[in-house]
C-alpha cells in the first residue's frame, strides 16, 4: 500500500493529519518534544503550519522530521 500523501518541507501539517489522524500518538511516543502539536495553540495554528514550522518548535532538521514521518506511516500501512 502507498502513503497517501507525498511529505515535503511544504506539507501543511493539517494535511498530514487529516490522512493519518493516528499520527500525533506516535510522534509524541518517539520523541516527547511533539506534545506541543496537541496543546490548544498548535491546534488553532495547526491549519497554516507546515513540516519546516514544525521543525522550528521542535529542534529537529525539517528533512528528519520527513524521514520520522514517512517510517512511522510506512510501520503502519505494511
């Protein structure tokens, strides 16, 4: 099965979860510095933020977060 999205720097993050809504659950088990994208702020902006605004909040490399993205989508749709 094929990711139903293609992830870039780009990607609005509201995209990402609206294909993959169980996706938060598993960002925040790797890595504690993505419970921001469930306060109440991050879900008012969540709509214009993208994967480089969410490398920003977190300290990650944009290509890392992609990299974390697509192997998390990739556990869950094999």
């Amino acid at each position: 099965m094929e990711p139903k999205i293609n992830v870039t720097e780009e990607t609005r993050l509201a995209d990402i979860l609206s294909a993959y809504p169980w996706l938060p659950d598993e960002l925040v088990r790797r890595d504690g510095r993505f419970k921001v994208i469930r306060s109440p702020l991050t879900q008012a902006l969540i709509r214009r933020a993208t994967v480089r605004d969410a490398a920003k909040r977190t300290g990650y490399p944009a290509g890392e977060i992609m990299e974390m993205l697509h192997e998390i989508v990739r556990e869950h749709i094999e």
